[in-house]
C-alpha cells in the first residue's frame, strides 16, 4: 500500500466519521424538532376542526365534517396519539426540559 492509497484511505475514513458527528450533534435533534414542531401544528389544525371528538362544541363543525373524508388516515393517528399522551402540559414540559 502507498502512501498516497494509505492517505486517501484516512480521508475517506475521516469523512464518514465526521458525517456521524455532523448528524448526530446537529442534523438529528434537528429534525427532532422540525418533526415535533409539525406535529404540534398538526394536532392544533385537527382540534380547530374536530373539537367535537373531544366534547368541545364549536359552531363550524358542520363545514368541517366535508374534510373528514380527506383526512380520515390522519384523524385517526392524531386521536390516537391525543388520547395516548398523558397531558399537552407534560409535553410541553419535556420539550423545554422541566
């Protein structure tokens, strides 16, 4: 083995390693967030138009029944993952780390 294979093999090798570090200090939590951010979004889109399914009585919802059909995979995740969650406060805690 040369020098020069020797040397473009430490290259090589230095660049995954610092494409780990690179994904796992900074891209990773990243997305972390992005995702929790999207689905905090989600969910309040969904409650502002079905607060039926939670006994808040809202006066649009006969408008927003027309996009259950459109929205039936995701209504039915996000009730799921809204009964299954312990509180919003607890979420919200454990995001800023109280």
């Amino acid at each position: 083995m040369t020098l020069a294979d020797r040397i473009a093999a430490f290259r090589t090798d230095l660049e995954e390693w610092l494409r780990g570090l690179y994904h796992g200090m900074l891209s990773h939590p990243a997305y972390e967030k992005i995702e929790a951010a999207a689905e905090d979004h989600e969910d309040t889109f969904m409650l502002a138009c079905f607060p039926d399914a939670f006994g808040v009585p809202s006066p649009v919802s006969y408008y927003t029944s027309e996009l259950l059909p459109y929205l039936e995979d995701e209504f039915e995740a996000w009730e799921r993952r809204l009964w299954d969650r312990g509180s919003l406060v607890e979420r919200k805690g454990r995001q800023y780390h109280f």
